[in-house]
C-alpha cells in the first residue's frame, strides 16, 4: 500500500506539484483537480496498476484524498 501511495503521489505532484497531497482532502470538491486532470489521472492509475476504473469508481469520494485514491487502487488490483 505504501508503495502505491507513492506512485499516486508522484502521478498527482506532475499535474500539481505545488499542492501538499498528503494533507488536502478536498482535491475534487475543492476544485484542485479539474475534468481534465482526472481524465489524465484515470488513465495513468490504469495503465500503471493494469486496473479498470469504472463509472461505478469514479466518484468524487474516491478522487478526493491520496488515501482514497490508494484505497481504490489496493481494492481494484485486488478484485483484478
């Protein structure tokens, strides 16, 4: 899990690097992650952790925190 949060960390830090993702908890609802940043990020976790992201995933309580972002991506590379 800490290896993936590491990865996640680093793929969110090249579209923000300016933003402190271990603290913010509101990277959607806050408005710091835009369509298009989450369009990229989707593609990026799916090729890195050859997961599937579904409609069904990609709800903004996923995408709102590091810690979500990891969990999702723990919880799609177990189910795979």
């Amino acid at each position: 899990m800490e290896e993936t949060k590491e990865i996640i960390r680093e793929m969110l830090q090249e579209l923000h690097e300016d933003v402190d993702f271990d603290k913010e908890t509101k990277l959607v609802d806050g408005k710091v992650l835009d369509s298009f940043d989450l369009v990229t990020l989707v593609a990026e976790l799916s090729d890195e952790f050859d997961i599937e992201i579904t409609a069904e995933d990609f709800v903004e309580k996923n995408f709102n925190s590091l810690d979500a972002l990891t969990k999702m991506v723990d919880r799609l590379c177990d189910e795979g």
